[in-house]
C-alpha cells in the first residue's frame, strides 16, 4: 500500500490501516520522543499520545509537506505539552558564565547514537528540551522560547548550559575510556 493510500484510509478510520502507519512510523518517532523525553517509559507514553493525535487529525492533513514530517512535529508538540504541564520554574543562567556560541560538541562523533541520546535524556528537562529543539531539530531560539513559553534569553542560556553538561560528561566517558585502554 503506498503512502498516499495508506493516509487515505486512515482518514476512513480503517483500523488496518492504522496499525501499518503505527508499524512503518514507530520506530523513527519513537527515536524524536527520546530526544525530549526523560526516559524510555516516558518517551512510549509520547509516542502512544502522538499516535492518537496523528489518528485524530489525520483528516486535516493536506498532502503538502512531507506526513513524515508533520508527524514529528506532533510528536514534538506532545512532549513539549507533557513538559509544560509538569514543569517547575525554569533555570535562568546568567549568559557571562557561559562560552561562546560557536563552540561544538567535536567529540561526539565518537560516540554511538544511543550513549548520546542517553546523556542527552539525563539533562535537566528545560535544557533537554531547548537542546533538542535547537541542534537536533533546527528550530531558532525564538522558536523554541514561543514553543516553551520562555524568553529568548533563557533559551539561549539553557542550550549553552546543555551544552556545558554534556562536554562535561563526553569528557568524563573519552577519560574512563582512555584509562581503560591504558590498563589493558
């Protein structure tokens, strides 16, 4: 069934193809839900919500823009509304305590898919989110702070701080790795 045909009859409710749009699409949102969620169970309760907000307003999807796409960003949208509805006051950190911008994380090109996405699930919520909707997903700072409801200041500073935690903790894996190597 192509793509096409498989949105048409989903937006007919047809429960078949419901479940072949879960099977072929699982996985890739499953991967977005990590990025912004805490952990696994909390990322499978993201993908399920967003599946049944792709299956409820499937019908108002176009055909313009690539489905894919929209679907992610629902899937987005339901982790940062988990996040809103359980968040405490967000962390403003000072921006002269932070490095420069242009600074990049070089290291992790050594380091597999799943241990980056596992340091970046250990990330304070607001730093997670503002992380991943920045580097991961393209979105402009102003972007981020409309869909977070925080200044653009704070999401500056909270990327800058994410970044901070994470090449602290990528430094403490290349120096574990290295003294073990030394070791053997």
């Amino acid at each position: 069934m192509t793509l096409n045909e498989l949105i048409k009859n989903c937006k007919k409710n047809n429960r078949e193809a419901q479940s072949e749009l879960f099977r072929r699409y699982k996985d890739a949102l499953f991967l977005v839900s990590l990025k912004y969620c805490r952990n696994v169970v909390e990322a499978e309760d993201n993908l399920h919500d967003a599946f049944i907000t792709i299956f409820q307003k499937i019908k108002t999807y176009k055909n313009k823009g690539s489905f894919e796409g929209w679907m992610k960003r629902i899937t987005i949208y339901k982790a940062i509304d988990s996040y809103k509805a359980n968040r405490h006051i967000p962390i403003e950190i000072k921006n002269d305590l932070l490095e420069d911008d242009t600074t990049v994380l070089s290291k992790w090109v050594d380091l597999p898919l799943d241990a980056l996405l596992g340091l970046i699930q250990e990330l304070p919520d607001q730093y997670r989110l503002v992380f991943s909707l920045y580097q991961l997903d393209g979105f402009s700072h102003k972007e981020v702070a409309a869909m977070l409801q925080i200044s653009e200041g704070t999401s500056k500073s909270n990327y800058h701080r994410a970044k901070q935690l994470l090449r602290t903790r990528i430094t403490d894996i290349n120096s574990t790795s290295q003294i073990k190597a030394t070791e053997k």
